[in-house]
C-alpha cells in the first residue's frame, strides 16, 4: 500500500506539472497573439477596437479568448495590409463564424477552413485547395456567395476556378451570414447546454 500511495502522489505531481506548463504555454501563446495584433495594428490605433471583436466573438461563439484572438490575428494579418477596413474585417470574423456554427461544424473544422479563408482573402480570392476546404467543412457559406453572384451554388467551383469569387464578393457574402443568421445564431446558443454551461 506504500507502493500503491507513493505512485499516487508520483502521478499527481506529474499531473501538476503537466497543468502547469499547458497553463505557461496557453499564457505564452496568447500575449504572442496580443503582441501581434497590436503591430499590425500600429499604424491605424485600432488596437482596442480589434480586441473588442475577440471578444465579441467569444461571447457569440462560446471561444476561448485565446481562439477568438488568434481568429482575428490570422484574419488581421492577412487583409490589413491590402487595406481592408477593420469593419470588414470584423464582418469577416463573425460571418464566418456564425456559417461555421449554423453549420455545425466542429472547432477543427472551423479553425482549419478559416485559416483557408484568411491564406485565400490575403491572396485576393477563393479558390483552388482553398475554395474546397472552405466549402467542405463549412458549406453553409456557400449558398450567400451564390446569391453574391447571381448563380447557383454547383457553379462556384467553375467561377472560383476563373478567379472570379475575389475578397469583395466573399466579404459581402460573410456580412449577410453574419447579418441573417444572428437571431438562429442566438437561438442555438441559448439551448445548447455546453454553450450554456460555458
């Protein structure tokens, strides 16, 4: 029984430990991301307005903070520089996010569509390996960005292959998920248990 107990306090410690450090790197990685978008930032004093959206997508998303603001960062990095609005960038967060929820798409499959989204955006469309992760693991956004244009949504692939669904399309496409689905967004929220819980 003192082998038994002494393992006990051994995997106790090493379980601390483990905690610990996964609090030190969380801790580590979520100033790195402060840091970052308070240099993208710089130029325009938005710092704090760019914040606020972090927030704001944890409230309406149930994110941690450091998902919302590394969310925001990636999205910062890649449209800032090609002088996009922090507004439309913002409408970018929460229309991607609200189709991903809405969607029901798991947190990976979020996160990976939407840096999909932020590489592609940065390039200036959607398209490529870009276009299909982005409409297979969130396909609710497909249908805005057919409305966008005008057509129907099997001949996205064709128009996103001809370059045609650029960064103004699919930001406008985003604020109208982001403007149409609020109140179900609201809805699913609220009667989720783990949203309710968090």
């Amino acid at each position: 029984s003192r082998a038994v107990g002494g393992l006990k306090t051994a995997f106790a410690g090493v379980g601390f430990t483990l905690l610990v450090k996964q609090a030190i790197n969380a801790s580590a990685n979520f100033n790195k991301l402060n840091l970052r978008l308070s240099l993208l930032t710089k130029a325009t004093g938005q710092f704090a307005e760019a914040q606020a959206i972090a927030t704001e997508g944890q409230k309406l998303f149930g994110m941690s903070a450091t998902e919302a603001l590394e969310g925001v960062t990636n999205i910062t990095s890649r449209l800032k520089p090609l002088g996009v609005s922090l507004q439309d960038i913002e409408t970018t967060f929460i229309g991607f996010n609200t189709a991903a929820k809405l969607g029901g798409s798991t947190a990976i499959e979020a996160s990976n569509a939407f840096r999909q989204l932020a590489q592609a955006l940065g390039s200036g469309r959607l398209a490529g390996d870009e276009f299909r992760s982005v409409s297979e693991q969130v396909p609710l956004i497909l249908k805005p960005l057919a409305e966008e244009l005008g057509v129907s949504t099997g001949a996205l692939k064709e128009l996103a292959a001809q370059g045609k669904l650029t960064s103004d399309v699919v930001i406008r496409a985003l604020k109208s998920i982001g403007r149409e689905g609020g109140p179900a967004l609201k809805a699913i929220l609220e009667n989720d248990p783990t949203q309710v819980f968090k």
